[in-house]
C-alpha cells in the first residue's frame, strides 16, 4: 500500500506543496482555517509523517532510548512510564528496550537503539560495571545513567541517597523498639544494593546491635526471588523482630512466604521494604517502606539527557534525589516484654 505524501494532500486539498508543509510544521504564516482544513484532510487520508526524512533535515529524530533491566520489575516499569510522560511533554517519543539482566544483552540493545538513530539513551543498568562495558558507545552517544550512585565515573547520573534511605529506615525500627533486625536480599555487583546494605551496616553499629544480613545469589530483585528466598529463610529459627528488606519486590515476596508459613506482620514479624512501588500501598499489603520520588527520578533522567542532547561538550551532571520514609502498617511497636 502506497505511502499518502504531501503532494497527495495539496492535491486533494486543493492547495500548494508549500502550504501543507507550513501547516503540518505549524508555521504561523498559513491562517488557522487554512490550517485547519488542511489537518482535516491529512488525518482522513492517513498521513504520518516520515520521521526518517524530518531527521535528516532537523538532524533529530525526537527518540529517546530507555534500557532497563526488567520491565516486569514492578519498579522498572513504573519508571519507565513516568520517564514516557515527561519526554513526550517534552516533544519527545521513547524506544524501550529490556536488557534481562545480563550484561552482553545491555551491550546488544545499547547498540539496536544507536542503530536506530535516537538522539539519546536513558539507562538502568545491570550492574556498577555497565559503564566501563558501554565505554565506546558513551563517547558519542548522550547518555544518562538512573539507579546507580556512579560518582567517580565519566558518567551524568540520576539516583537517589540509598545509603541515607536504609539508615532512615533503620532508624524508624530501632524507635519502635526492634533490636533484631535482619536485612533481606542484599545483592552483590550492584552500587545501590551495596549503599543501602552500608546503611544497615553503619545503622547497626551505631546503635549497639548486631549485623543480620541474608544475601541473595539471584541476579534480580523480583517477587518471585523474594519468594524463593524467603522460604529458605524462614525454615530456620527466627531470632529477629524486624526484616528490611532490599527492595519493595523482595518485601513482597518474603510476605508471600510469611502467609503460606501463617507467620503474622505484623504482629508476629514487623517488615520495611524498598522503594515504595504501587502495590506497596494496597490495602492487604500495606506496606511500610522508602519511598523513591519516581516522578522525580523520571523528570531529572530526561531534563538531564536533553541538556546533554543540546550540548554535548558540556560538563557530567550527578543529580542524588532525597528517599523518605512512608509509614503504613506492617511494622509494630515493641512492648518491654518482647
């Protein structure tokens, strides 16, 4: 089926080539009825601008690129959404791709969306080596980093103060009268579960209290990890009042595994997640966790990647966003006898 072009709109709109494109363009030299008529006719005949061709001309291509680990990740694909809303009001559309958790994915898809010619990539990485692994790519290509603290990296960033999150949390928990507290789903090779585990650590020693921490071995942080490692958790004695978990995703699969074990939170085990995602809030859920200002993250990411867009020889912008606590209701107060 052939393309409908702008010679086949003056046509039928009994109009000159010129006039379409300043209508279409949005030129103010063409009345608004002129205008008008002219979007009428181009949205009946089903005209679609040729992005190939305006990029040619604008050197843009209005796309931006969006890598993320997983959008099944409840966190990922809220973010990616906020990211979606701020480009698009910025004029921009975005291309999303999934690197699965794997490094030589991230390099493959990093490559697809330069093929395609987007004036910009936003990132989650995988891990805190994604940047050296992408290093020849970031030289030419403007690109914006979110998740990861990379402060001694060559890189612009968008990230939150993980370490100050955790040691927030921390400090809610110890008030309520935990002393036993066990960290949930530390995972290696990542900059930001390592901040927040520091967190704990340095939470701990603070105050007196002995260290607790259950690492995962899994390469992500979904449910269905929290799940499987909260079961094997669970089949020892429980010699702890409070469990933070790393994340939301972990929190809520340590619940699932709590339900099936007729373990009570909070009654019986209070928990703190990570991140405060959308089902964090639902009423059965409820859970208390560290916000991340996702709207935030997602405005600062793309404000920062049309700077860099727009002037590329300008200096790496680091932007660390403030995490604060959002009190629900699976943490209890201690009394003097528990």
């Amino acid at each position: 089926m052939r393309r409908v072009t702008i010679k086949d709109i003056a046509k039928e709109a009994n109009v000159s080539y010129a006039t379409v494109s300043r209508a279409l363009s949005g030129s103010p030299e063409i009345s608004e009825k002129t205008r008008a008529h002219v979007l009428e006719v181009s949205k009946r005949m089903g005209y679609t601008k040729n992005y190939i061709a305006h990029a040619m001309v604008k050197k843009r291509t209005g796309l931006i690129g969006l890598i993320v680990a997983s959008v099944k990740n409840p966190f990922m694909s809220e973010l990616a959404f906020h990211i979606e809303q701020h480009a698009m009001l910025k004029g921009y559309n975005l291309m999303l791709c999934n690197s699965s958790h794997d490094t030589e994915r991230e390099r493959q898809v990093f490559e697809v969306l330069i093929s395609r010619q987007v004036d910009g990539i936003i990132i989650v990485p995988t891990s805190a080596e994604t940047h050296r692994h992408l290093a020849p790519y970031l030289e030419t290509t403007p690109t914006v980093f979110v998740g990861e603290n990379l402060r001694d990296a060559a890189v612009s960033y968008v990230a939150i103060d993980n370490y100050r999150g955790t040691r927030i949390g921390m400090e809610y928990l110890y008030g309520l009268g935990h002393r036993d507290i066990l960290y949930f789903g530390r995972r290696k090779g990542s900059v930001t579960h390592q901040l927040r585990a520091n967190g704990y650590i340095d939470a701990c020693e603070e105050a007196g209290i002995e260290p607790m921490i259950c690492h995962s071995s899994y390469t992500s942080s979904s449910i269905q990890n929290g799940y499987q490692l909260a079961k094997t958790l669970l089949a020892k004695p429980i010699d702890y009042t409070a469990v933070f978990a790393a994340t939301d995703s972990m929190a809520l699969g340590f619940m699932k595994a709590t339900s099936e074990l007729k373990i009570r939170i909070p009654k019986d085990l209070s928990l703190m997640g990570f991140d405060n995602i959308q089902y964090a809030e639902l009423p059965r859920i409820d859970l208390t966790t560290i916000e991340q200002p996702q709207q935030a993250i997602a405005a600062t990411a793309v404000d920062t990647l049309l700077e860099r867009i727009n002037n590329p020889q300008a200096g790496y912008a680091h932007h660390v966003l403030s995490p604060k606590l959002i009190e629900r209701g699976t943490c209890k107060q201690l009394s003097d006898t528990e």
